[in-house]
C-alpha cells in the first residue's frame, strides 16, 4: 500500500469488483491528471471535477475544489512502477472495487 504519487496522466485500465459486491454492465471510463499536488479528472466523459490531491502513507486525500463545496475523500491506493509504466490503484473498501489506472 502507498507508494510515490507520480505526476502524469492516468486512464483507467481496469475495474474490479469482488464478493460480497457485484460487477454491474456500465462501461466505465476515467481520466485522471495529476500535477503538483493538483488533480483533474473526468468520469465517464461527462463529470468532471479538479482539487486538490496529496499521499499520507497509505491513502490519498482528494479535496475537490470545482464544483466547489467538494466533500474530501479519502482512499487507500497503491502507486507502482515497473520499468516504465506506472499504475495507480484506487480501493474502495465500502464497494469491495479496485480500479487500476495506467500512466499514459
């Protein structure tokens, strides 16, 4: 758990979901920009949100600013390089859902 958060741009490349949860049929689709302690994504084409993101050991902090009034969140991930790629997984724990996202 935890690792370097590493700037880029991350698309989400898989989305799994483990008992007692099920999968459901929607295609799901992420972009994810992380830049000096900021983030930009957008959801499914259609939501998008930007704020601010920091790592504390084992979780990521995301605080969105716009649309302001953003509840922070708070997710366990794991950031992993292995020669030149670079995943970022996001847990959450309440959906028993992990989503890998790659540095493009």
């Amino acid at each position: 758990m935890g690792g370097t958060l590493v700037d880029g741009t991350y698309e989400l490349t898989a989305w799994d979901v483990y008992a007692p949860s099920t999968p459901d049929s929607d295609m799901h689709s992420t972009t994810l920009r992380i830049s000096g302690g900021t983030f930009e994504v957008v959801v499914n084409g259609t939501s998008r949100q930007s704020g601010v993101i920091a790592a504390l050991v084992t979780s990521l902090t995301i605080t969105p600013t716009c649309p302001p009034g953003g509840t922070p969140i708070i997710k366990p991930y794991t950031s992993a390089t292995a020669s030149t790629v670079t995943t970022l997984q996001l847990f959450t724990q309440s959906e028993h859902r992990v989503e890998t996202l790659t540095r493009q």
